[in-house]
C-alpha cells in the first residue's frame, strides 16, 4: 500500500467512465492497487448520485487519504453527499481539497457529539 498524503500535500484523485467500466486513480495510479484491493473491488465505485456504491468510493478516499478506517467509517456517508453525489462523470479532487472537506466534516461530527 502507498503512503497516504501527508496534510498539504499535493496530488489529485481522479475518476472517468469507460466503456469497460469506471476509472478511480491518485496520480494516475489506481486508488484500487494503492489500497491493496482487488482490481475488481473498482467495479463496487460510483458516483454522482447518493447511495452504497458512492459510499464505497467516499470510503476509499478517504481511507487513502488519512489511513485511518475509523475515521473512513464515520466520515463516508457524509463525504458522499458532501462531494461524492455531486460529481459529474469526469472529475478530479485535488488532496488538498479532500483534506480541507475531510477537516469540515471532522469539526462537524465532533459539534454534534
């Protein structure tokens, strides 16, 4: 598994529709092969509407990001809707964008606990 991004760093999360199916990369690598998953676990990645699989995509990001499953779990259904359910069929995040969205969401649950 590649190293997370560390807090300001650069990169871009990326995702595209193909023919075969869909496309989620950091750098251009595979966010799948990055996490240790299965290549076919990209086949379980939506987006651009609110349910399970953008769920799924919502937890990979974040997963990759901070490292933390913890925090992934507690953060995907809002992050989905937040983020995820918006995006259009192409799309990129920068990390420095997820990081500041993951840090709203974080003060948010913690106002509400």
């Amino acid at each position: 598994m590649s190293a997370a991004p560390t807090p300001g760093a650069r990169g871009v999360y990326a995702g595209e529709r193909t023919i075969d199916g869909v496309a989620v990369s950091f750098d251009g690598e595979p966010l799948v092969r990055l996490l240790g998953w299965p290549p076919e676990a990209e086949l379980d990645f939506e987006w651009g509407y609110e349910g399970e699989s953008p769920t799924r995509l919502a937890h990979a990001l974040l997963l990759h990001h901070g490292r933390d499953d913890a925090l992934a779990r507690r953060l995907e259904a809002p992050l989905m809707a937040r983020l995820v359910a918006r995006l259009s069929n192409e799309w990129e995040v920068e990390a420095t964008e997820l990081e500041r969205l993951v840090g709203e969401l974080q003060a948010a649950s913690a106002a509400t606990a």
